[in-house]
C-alpha cells in the first residue's frame, strides 16, 4: 500500500468511524486505542488494499490452465479482480463481460431451472448484515432455502450444541466479563495466531487474578509466550505466560477429560443446586453417565496425567465465575457437539451463565459469520424464523429445509445443480475432499463467483463461470442516495456500523447489496421487493429488516450508536432459557470411541500464523518455527524414531474412511511437541485428505480434525515412479 497509506488505513480500523476489521470476529474494547488491530489484522487489511491487476486483458493472456499451474499464494499476490468476466464452454479464457450481460446470463440460467432447488446459494462469513439479509431475501423469494455457508464447516456444531441445551446457538459473555472472571478456559483453540485481539483480553483478565487453563495437542505459542505490542512502546518487555495450566490432550480425547472434570467437580461438591433445581433439568442423569466413566478409560482417550487433570478440577472447583472459550479443535470432530454439550454440562453444574464474569464463548472465525446467519443465511431456519421473515418480507417463502454445504456438494455429484453462486469465499479450496468436490463443480451448468480476489474456486468451475468483482470492507461505497455503511455482529453478539474510507482499486467495483439487488431484479422483476430501490440507500434495506427479524427494532437508529447495541441473549440478560421446557439442558454423551489401529495415525488440519483460510499470505509459520514450507507435516519425534524416519524426510499420507482411501505426497516430516500417534498438516493442503462423509453428528461438520490416515516413505514412493 506504500507507507503513507498504510498508517492512514490502520488508522481506521475498529474505530467508530471506521471500518470493522476483516480478520476475524473478536470484539472491540468499548475504549480504543488509536491502533486497535493486531499483526494478521493488519494483514488481512493490506492484503485487500492491494491494487487491482487481474484485469480482463491479464486473464486473456493467461489461460485458466495456466493459472491452475500456480500455488495459491502465488494467486492470491496477482491481485484485486478488476473487471467482471466470463468463461464460456468453448472457451479456455475468462473473457470480459458488462454488468448487464452478467446479470442477464444469471438471471435466465436460474429462470430455466425447473425446481427452484436445482440452484444453491453459498455465502462466506465476511458479507455484512445489509447484503446477507438481502440475498437471502432474493434466495427465498427464488424459491429455495438451499443457503449453504462457511458456518456449516466452522461453529456449526456449536450453534447446534448451545441451541439445545441453553437455548440459543451463541456465545452468552460479552468482552467485559473477561474481567470478572475467576478461570477461564481455552479449549482447543489457538488465539495467539487466529484471534490475536483476544490475548490482550487475556493479559487484562489475568492482570484482574483469572487463572487459564489451555486444553490443546499443540502448546501454542500465544498462550505460552506473549508480548504484548503496546508493553513493547512501554518498555516492558518481558513475556508473559498468560496459561496457568496447559493439559496436551490427544486430538479427539477432549470427551474424556471433560469427563474427568465433571467427576472431579462432583466430588468436591462443587455445584450450585440451587440453580439447577430452579433453571435445569437432567442432572442427575448426566452427573451418572459422568461416575459411570472410569479414571482408566479417560487417562487412556486424553493421553493426561491424573496429577493435571486434579489441578484443573481444583482451579475449576474453586471457580466463582468461569469462561469457556473454544473453536474448530472442539467443533470439526465427529462428536463436536456433544463434546460442546459437555462444556455445557460443566459449566452448568456450577452456575457459570449469566453470572458476572462466567459463560459460554465459541470464538467465531469470519468477522460477520455470526451476523449472516442472525440475519437469515440459514439452509435449516426454525419455524419461527419463516413465519417472522414472512410477515416481514410479505411474500411467501419456502419452508423445506435446503442444502448445507456436504450436502450441496452430493448433490451437484448426482447432477442435481443447474446454478452454484458463491457470495464470497472459495468453496472448492475450503470444502472437504477437494478431488471429489471438484467433480461435483464441474457438474454444476453455471457457476458465479462474487470475489476480491482470485482463488482456485475461479479456476475449477462449471461448464459456464462468472466471476462479479466486489468492493472490499475497507473501500468506499456509493450509492444513489450517496456514500454507505453496513453493519456486523461481532462473536458477541454485538452489532455496530462499519464503513471503508479507501477508494476502491478499479471503477468497476461494486458493492455485495447492489450485485444481489441487480440479480434479483434481472430475474425476479419487482414483483416481491423493490430491490433496486432497496439497494439505492441501505436505510431501506435496515428498514425492511426491522420488520422482517426479531431484535432489530429501531435498527437504524439503534445501529448508529457509537458502540452499536446487543443482540438480545436470554441465558446472559436473565438466566432464561428458550429451550421446549423453559429449562437449561444437561445432556449425557456415551464417550466416543477414539482408538485407532496399530500403525494408525490421527491428522489434524490447521492454519499457519502467515494464512487466512485458503488465502495464503506467506509460506512460513513463525511460532511454530516453520519457514518456506506449507507442505509439512508435525509428528511426534519418538513416533519418528520408532520408524526411522528424520526431520524433513518426505512422506506420502494415506486416510481411511469406511474402506475408501485417499492418497496425497510430498509431505516434509517436522518433529514436534505433538502427542504420540497424533499428526497436525495445513488446511487446505490437507483437504483433499479430509472425507467428504466424514461429519459430526448433528451438525454435519466435516471432520477436519480427526483423520485417521497411515503413512509411507514418501521417497520410497518416488523411486518407485
Ligand atoms: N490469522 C488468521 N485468523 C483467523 C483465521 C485464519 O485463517 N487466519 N481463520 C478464521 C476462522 S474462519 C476461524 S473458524 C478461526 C479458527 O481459529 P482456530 O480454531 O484457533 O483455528 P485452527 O488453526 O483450526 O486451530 C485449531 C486449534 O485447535 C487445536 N486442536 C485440534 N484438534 C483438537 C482436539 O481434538 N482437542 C483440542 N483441545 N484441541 C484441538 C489445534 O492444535 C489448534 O490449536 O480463526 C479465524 N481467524
Ligand atoms: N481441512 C480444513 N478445512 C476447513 C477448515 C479447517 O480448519 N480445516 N476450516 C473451515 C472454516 S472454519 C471455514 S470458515 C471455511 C472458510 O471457507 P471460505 O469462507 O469459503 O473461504 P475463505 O478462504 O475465507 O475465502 C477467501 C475468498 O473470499 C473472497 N473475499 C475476501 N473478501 C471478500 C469480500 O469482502 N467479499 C467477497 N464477496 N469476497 C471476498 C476472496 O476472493 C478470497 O479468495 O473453511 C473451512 N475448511
Ligand atoms: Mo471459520
């Protein structure tokens, strides 16, 4: 961006006049610094600023061959997308196309599908509340719920998990109660690199007395070693250990050790019963399945010792207010809502919801994954939701659930999609099973892409493509009524105004709002909505949500406030919660079978310090010492000697899935502080590893945490070849 630029820019990032940061979806402290973002923040924010280079004669010269032979890093720098274009079937290179063609293309392939379910509409998390809501709106007055998103491969089995057992599928904290809070528990999370705003709440609360208990196979480094960025313009520049107590858990053995602390919480008689004779139901019955469970079988499934499974139960027991704060090492597992469950079930024991400084806090990924779906991008919506969207919206609407993401992958396997359009992201980079997935692209008659930048979703597509370049978060927006802003719902539950201050990179940009309102009308006409007239000032489209969504009263004016305001959450506002009988849900889980045969390995896939999903920003994984390589795979130094095997030696890497095999090489051997018979690669290398079958119960996550796979000398291989 040039150094001028860059200051003025991440100037404006979460402040109450600027624009709220693309990187993830931590709160903002209600009193900001004048720098409240962190190193991928800022990241995320140069890497959209960049100048638009992929422009229509670029992508004449290079073939979408040609541009398959690239890494994704090697994309992601040509580049903002400056100009809509189109791939025809005959043709080997995307070409340019107007606006209106785009939209006319669109708009008759959707009107010749004979079902409106023969076309499936995916959203990434990073869409604000304006455009989501108005897609949604376009989606169902098509025809269809088949609104797939990120969610269903992200805290999906979280909504599911807190939505049965406390009511609603969301956090209950808010940033405040960080600093109430007596232990606080991060579990299978890694904040240092994924949510870098949140050690600084964690440095306050420890600074307040909280002690942290960190339940991860890594020892990541954030929570091990931190430096705060402003302790270093103080001079304090000593690290801080911001984790009490790390408990190396094997991958999938969180189950068990829960177990062991809802047991050790019984015995010290640690629960609050006045609270569960008044607000839930199912104790005993859970406190049962809990004694039934024997010290052996958790030792065995968590890989801990008792000693540090007794010191977290007593930080725990002692506990006036506790927090327990996960992500994707919980929820991309088969069991990952009934492991949520148990952190329900232990948490709920003590009273730790809607008290002071005690609660529940799935870490959301996406910056407004958490308002997409409040605000309608939702395949499997309650009744309740329809009948209010209905009366709101003033049409009828499709009440038959729709596809989630697997299954609009198996159907465009069977040959059941005409239309796949992406409101952001990149499906066929992020989804399971990439081979597979692939093939079921290339079914599909036409595939759109509303993108920033190019990613190989652009490069694998069906017999026609479309790419529509939008702005970013970070740019100006123009309508007919005069400049824009949007709003988001951070992960908690907060919802504030964001709008971008930089002029965008090419003329022809535009906005997600506007591309869905032109589409709409393309296909639709007026008869349901006035879209473009929707689109031509977001006033009206906040207006229409006020009577289309409960808890959006007075949303225009309410999201003017400087800080926003907050979403309504019975369990953290007032202890109740909305489940069939009024009660908190304590839920029993039989522990899952995580044993795995001889010679037998679980892999896990996770993100580098230096990525942001499938977009990758450089090749090198500071703290965990990885430089210039993303085809790595960390293994247990002892698992390695037993083989063998050295540091950086090549290995290939087999999964297993109900008698399938999946096959993928090169992969370069790293020694590290990994529990035995554990394996930890980089998503998306690793996805075409991942099962698309694979999937958590209830929530239909697939499981890219838990991958059972063998593994042979890669070198072996090669001179094979
Ligand atoms: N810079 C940056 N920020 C991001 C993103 C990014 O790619 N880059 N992505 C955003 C998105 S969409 C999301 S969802 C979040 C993801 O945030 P995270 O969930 O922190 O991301 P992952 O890298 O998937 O890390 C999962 C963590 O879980 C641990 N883990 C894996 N399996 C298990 C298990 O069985 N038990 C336990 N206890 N731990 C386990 C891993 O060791 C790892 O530390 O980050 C968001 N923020
Ligand atoms: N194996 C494995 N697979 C995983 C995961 C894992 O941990 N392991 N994590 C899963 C998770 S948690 C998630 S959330 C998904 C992520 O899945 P997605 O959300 O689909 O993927 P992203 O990589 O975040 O999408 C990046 C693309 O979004 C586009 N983009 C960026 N900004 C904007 C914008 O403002 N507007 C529009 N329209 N487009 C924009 C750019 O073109 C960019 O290439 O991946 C999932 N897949
Ligand atoms: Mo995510």
């Amino acid at each position: 961006m040039g150094p001028v630029k860059t200051v003025k820019t991440l100037r404006m990032v979460n402040q109450k006049e600027g624009f709220d940061c693309p990187g993830c979806a931590w709160p903002d402290p209600e009193h900001r610094t004048a720098f409240e973002f962190c190193e991928n923040g800022a990241k995320a924010v140069a890497d959209e600023a960049m100048q638009a280079k992929v422009t229509p004669e670029f992508l004449r010269k290079n073939s979408v061959q040609a541009l398959a032979e690239m890494s994704d890093y090697q994309l992601n720098n040509l580049g903002r997308i400056a100009h809509p274009v189109y791939l025809s079937p005959e043709s080997s290179t995307y070409e340019t196309i107007s606006w209106d063609d785009a939209f006319n293309k669109i708009a008759s392939a959707l009107n010749a599908c004979s079902n409106p379910d023969r076309a499936v509409f995916y959203t990434s998390g990073r869409t604000s509340n304006e455009a989501a809501f108005l897609y949604q709106a376009f989606v169902r007055a098509f025809g269809t719920n088949n609104l797939p998103d990120c969610s269903n491969m992200c805290h999906e089995s979280s909504g599911k998990g807190l939505g049965q057992t406390i009511g609603i599928g969301k956090g209950t904290v808010s940033l405040e109660d960080f600093n109430h809070a007596d232990t606080i528990l991060v579990i299978g999370q890694n904040p240092g690199t994924n949510h870098p705003r949140m050690l600084t709440a964690l440095r306050d609360a420890k600074n307040n007395g909280a002690r942290i208990i960190h339940v991860n196979p890594l020892p990541e480094a954030g929570l091990s070693r931190f430096k705060h960025p402003q302790d270093y313009m103080k001079g304090q520049l000593k690290t801080t250990k911001l984790a009490d107590l790390h408990l190396p858990v094997r991958i999938g053995g969180d189950a068990a050790l829960l177990k062991g602390l809802i047991k050790l919480q019984l015995e010290a008689n640690a629960v609050d019963q006045d609270f569960i004779d008044k607000k839930t139901e199912g104790f005993e019955a859970m406190a049962d399945a809990a004694r039934s469970v024997s010290w052996n079988e958790i030792l065995r499934d968590s890989g801990l010792e008792r000693e540090d499974i007794d010191k977290a139960g007593e930080m725990l027991s002692d506990s006036k207010a506790t927090i327990a704060c996960w992500a994707m090492g919980l929820t991309q597992h088969r069991n990952g809502v009934a492991v949520i469950q148990e952190v329900v079930n232990l948490l709920l024991m003590n009273g730790h919801v809607g008290r002071k400084g005690a609660g529940f806090c799935p870490v959301r990924g996406h910056s407004n994954v958490q308002g997409d779906r409040t605000v309608g991008i939702w395949e499997a919506p309650s009744e309740a939701f329809l009948d209010r969207m209905e009366t709101g919206l003033g049409f009828e609407i499709p009440r038959h659930h729709g596809h989630d993401v697997v299954h609009a992958i198996e159907a465009m396997l069977n040959n059941e999609v005409d239309v796949f359009f992406c409101m952001g992201g990149n499906f066929l980079s992020a989804t399971p099973d990439t081979d597979v997935t692939a093939k079921a692209i290339e079914n599909v008659g036409l595939t759109v892409q509303v993108s920033t930048k190019l990613n190989r979703s652009h490069l694998v597509t069906g017999k026609e493509a479309i790419i529509l370049p939008c702005l970013g978060r970070t740019e100006r927006d123009i309508q007919a009524s005069g400049e824009q802003f949007v709003s988001v719902e951070n992960s908690m539950g907060q919802v504030h105004r964001s709008q971008g201050r930089l002029t965008p990179p090419s003329n022809d940009l535009r906005s997600e709002p506007w591309i869905v309102a032109q589409m709409a009308q393309a296909t639709l006409g007026t008869e349901h909505l006035d879209w473009l007239h929707l689109a031509s000032d977001y006033d009206h489209i906040r207006a229409l949500m006020e009577r289309s969504l409960s808890g959006f009263e007075d949303y225009n004016e309410r999201v003017r406030a400087p800080n926003g305001f907050a979403l309504p959450n019975p369990p953290k506002d007032s202890q109740s919660f909305a489940t069939p009988t009024g009660l908190a849900q304590f839920t029993e889980h039989p522990l899952p079978d995580v044993q795995v045969s001889d010679g037998e390995f679980v892999l896990m896939t996770l993100r580098s310090h230096d990525q942001y999903n499938t977009t990758i920003y450089g090749l090198n994984d500071r703290y965990r010492g990885v430089h210039g390589h993303r085809r790595v795979l960390f293994m247990n130094a002892d698992d390695m000697v037993e083989r063998g095997w050295k540091s950086r030696q090549k290995v290939a890497i087999t999964s297993h899935f109900n008698g399938d095999e999946r096959h993928s090489e090169d992969w370069l051997l790293v020694p590290y502080e990994i529990p035995r018979g554990n394996l930890a690669a980089y998503f998306p290398e690793a996805n075409s590893l991942v099962p698309l079958h694979s999937t958590a119960a209830v929530s239909n996550t697939p499981t890219s945490k838990w991958i059972v796979c063998t593994l042979s000398d890669g070198s072996a291989n090669s001179e094979e070849e």
